[in-house]
C-alpha cells in the first residue's frame, strides 16, 4: 500500500512513464525524488516545475530506510542504484506495480495497443476531466493527481507484458499489430498477452472491430466493438474531412448518439475518439459535454505536435511502426493537401527495422521525397545486419540523412516535413530549424 511516511525514490525517474507516475504521487501528497542520466529530456521539465528532486544515478541515493524504491524496467544489475539494492537486500517494486495501487483506488480505464495508447489516453483523460474528477498516466511523460478524483486513465504497455499488472474496470485495446520481436517470441505469442489483459479487466472490454485478433479475444464481461462498420456496436459514419479536423456522426446499435467534431486528423483520430464516446456512453456521462470536450482538445505531446516556419510545416510524431507510419503520413496529407510531403525517418531497434522492412518502404513511398536516419539501437539491442541504406536503397527521392547533411532539407520552401521517430529524432528537427532560423 502507499505510504506517505516515506520518500518514494524513482530509479530512471525521466522515463516517459516513471516521470507521469512520479508527477501523480507528487500530486497526491506523496514525498518523490529520483535519479537517471544527465542528458536533459522533454520530461524533466515538468518534474522540477513541481519541485522534484532528479540527481545522477548515485549509489549513495539508496539508503537503507525510509523509502520505496520505484525501478524503471529499462535498468538491470549494471546501474549503481540497482545494485545498491541488491547489496543492501532492499526490494524494489516496479512501475506497473506501483500504478496498479493507484488503479485500485478509481473507476479505471486503461488503453492498451500497438498503437494509438498515447492519443486515446489523452484524448479520453481530456474529456472526462471535463465530465467529473479524473487522474490520469500518460506515456508522453504527463501525469496528474486530482483530488477526490471519479476517474484514472492511464496508458497500458504491452511490453515484457508490463500491463498485466493491471486490473481495471474498463480497457480500450485499439489494436493488436505485432510488435516488441526483441521480447515477443510470434504474433500468437502477441496476442496472448491481450487476451490476459483483456480476462483481468472487470466491468467492460472496448476493441476495435476490424482488429481480427481482438474479435477473437474471449471475456465473460461486456465486450464492445467500435469501428466505421454497420456490425460495430458504436460506429462511425456520415464522415467529413478537411484542413480543420473532421466531423461524424456516431450510433450505438440503433441509438443514434449525434455529431461529433474533432480538430485532429486522419481515421486513427475517428477510430480514437469512437472509443472515448462509447466509454462515455456505458458510464451514462452527458454527450453534449463530450461534444464540447472534443472540441478544446489539441493533441498529446510527440503526437503530431506541429510547429510553422513561414510556408514551411514541421510536423513531430512518435510513429515508429509501420501501422503508426502510415496514419501520420495520412493525417499529414488531409491536413496539407497541396504541400509537398517529406517524411524523415529514424528506424527505431535492428530487430523491428528488419522485421518490417518491407513495410517500411511502402510507406515512405508514399511520401513525396523520403529521408532515413540512421538506426536508433538500445541498450538491449545495439547491433543488427540491416542499415538505413537497406531502406532508402528501394525508395525513389529518398537518402540517409545524419546531421552532416541535414542542410539538405533547407532546399524545400513550401512543403510539410514529418519527423517519425521514438529514438533522438528530436537533434534531427532541432539542428533542422536552427538552420531554417539562421536563413530567415
């Protein structure tokens, strides 16, 4: 149980997800501090905005009373913290331990995925938060304890089967794409984890009806599918798209819930947001809130965050995978039907380049010129036989770009670049708009 008598040290404390919990526990009125690497990050800003302590790892950092060690799952034996703990026979507990002690105490609803947790976990934290009390977990590093809170939305990660820590009451699953081939042994093996996850949930199931996996996913609760099919128990239809967003009308089986508006793009952004209003719905919340909440909502961080450079459009996003790829790249094209499109890569771990190769380089097709980043390794991982030329090699108007040639990209004058990645892409669009403020 939480114990607000101690101090609750975070080991890795700037991971997208340690950081959300540790912004959550602060909330709450719990004592948090932590350690990891000195290289800043887009997640430390908030944690000493609160006034959270964030040191180098340190093995004096451990002491032998007086706190609950959090261990982020990236950290083994190697980190000095670590194996303080193991000297000093102190037990950690994990992230998702730990979240499940929150889940526990709230109506709670967790999104999990290969792709589309970070958007639905925002959007459906957003839109409840405009409804009645809510905490939320994001995986972008944001995460925020409110009082005497109804509801806790919280992003749930498949990886080392991390979310079957979690019992919530609900769980939206927007897909089940195969991914993580470092961990998974196959696609069943994949899938497997889902149907835990799903059996663990309490009081209702929403997937995405197209999925096949999911539709064969078996639970002895509620089980809702949502999609743009007449057989989807919430569908959507009647769309309209343009520069703006999108608008569509939603029915539940035969009820016909109303119009709804969003200021996002691409069908991911329907499919997401007819999840959060079938949530809404079976927890008997008021649509027209709702429909005013979608309205004010403008994106979660890293997920098509965008910035403008006179006629020139940068575009961020954290898609990495093929299926995350190609909804980006389509989003980018309803939003700026007469630009050029420039898509700038990172290939993200050796083993998914690989594994998707093939699938890589339709995508990029699609774009009107294609830059590849070198390969983003990992600790696990740092070493593969495929490289970036592998990619560009089967892609026309496409080349590897390093920081040595990023000038490069300065030869477009009115076009939108799209910068995918979930490594360092980030250095990439830095020293890319440096060189565009040097030539205003």
């Amino acid at each position: 149980m939480l114990d607000k008598t101690k101090e609750y040290w975070f080991i890795g404390i700037k991971g997208t997800g340690m950081a959300s919990l540790a912004l959550i526990l602060h909330d709450m009125g719990y004592h948090v501090a932590g350690s990891d690497i000195e290289k800043h990050t887009f997640t430390q800003d908030p944690l000493l905005a609160k006034g959270i302590k964030i040191t180098p790892f340190d093995a004096n950092n451990i002491k032998d009373q007086g706190q609950v060690i959090i261990k982020g799952n990236a950290f083994k034996e190697e980190n000095v913290e670590v194996k303080a703990c193991i000297d000093k026979k102190i037990v950690w507990q994990s992230y998702p331990d730990t979240v499940q002690e929150i889940i526990a105490q709230h109506t709670s609803i967790g999104i999990s995925g290969s792709h589309g947790k970070t958007s639905t976990t925002g959007l459906l934290a957003h839109v409840l938060g405009q409804l009645a009390p809510t905490s939320f977990l994001i995986g972008d590093g944001t995460g925020k304890a409110i009082k005497d809170s109804r509801f806790f939305v919280y992003e749930a990660d498949e990886y080392r089967r991390h979310f079957l820590a979690y019992h919530p009451d609900y769980q939206i699953m927007t897909n089940v794409d195969f991914d993580h081939p470092d961990y998974f042994k196959d696609r069943d093996d994949y899938a497997s984890a889902f149907q835990t996850a799903a059996e663990q949930t309490k009081k209702g199931l929403f997937v995405w009806g197209d999925d096949t996996r999911l539709n064969n996913i078996q639970v002895s609760i509620p089980k809702y599918t949502y999609g743009f099919n007449n057989t989807d128990d919430f569908q959507a239809y009647d769309i309209q798209k343009n520069i703006t967003g999108s608008t569509f009308k939603v029915k539940y089986h035969d009820i016909e819930l109303g119009q709804f508006e969003i200021h996002l793009f691409g069908d991911h952004n329907i499919l997401n947001t007819t999840a959060v209003i079938a949530v809404a719905y079976i927890e008997k919340e008021s649509l027209d809130l709702v429909r005013a909440a979608l309205l004010t909502y403008k994106g979660a961080k890293r997920r098509f965050s965008e910035k403008s450079y006179g006629k020139i459009n940068i575009i961020d996003d954290y898609a990495h995978h093929p299926t995350e790829m190609k909804a980006t790249l389509q989003a980018a094209r309803q939003k700026y039907p007469n630009k050029i499109l420039v898509a700038i890569f990172q290939p993200h771990t050796y083993s998914r380049t690989a594994e998707f190769a093939d699938q890589f380089v339709e995508i990029l097709k699609t774009a009107d010129y294609a830059y590849v980043t070198p390969i983003f390794g990992s600790a696990r991982e740092n070493h593969g036989n495929i490289s970036s030329q592998d990619l560009t090699k089967r892609i026309p108007n496409s080349e590897v770009i390093s920081l040595d040639n990023i000038a490069d990209l300065t030869k477009f004058k009115d076009a939108v670049l799209v910068f995918m990645g979930a490594g360092d892409i980030t250095k990439y669009e830095v020293a890319y708009e440096a060189l565009l403020e040097q030539n205003k």
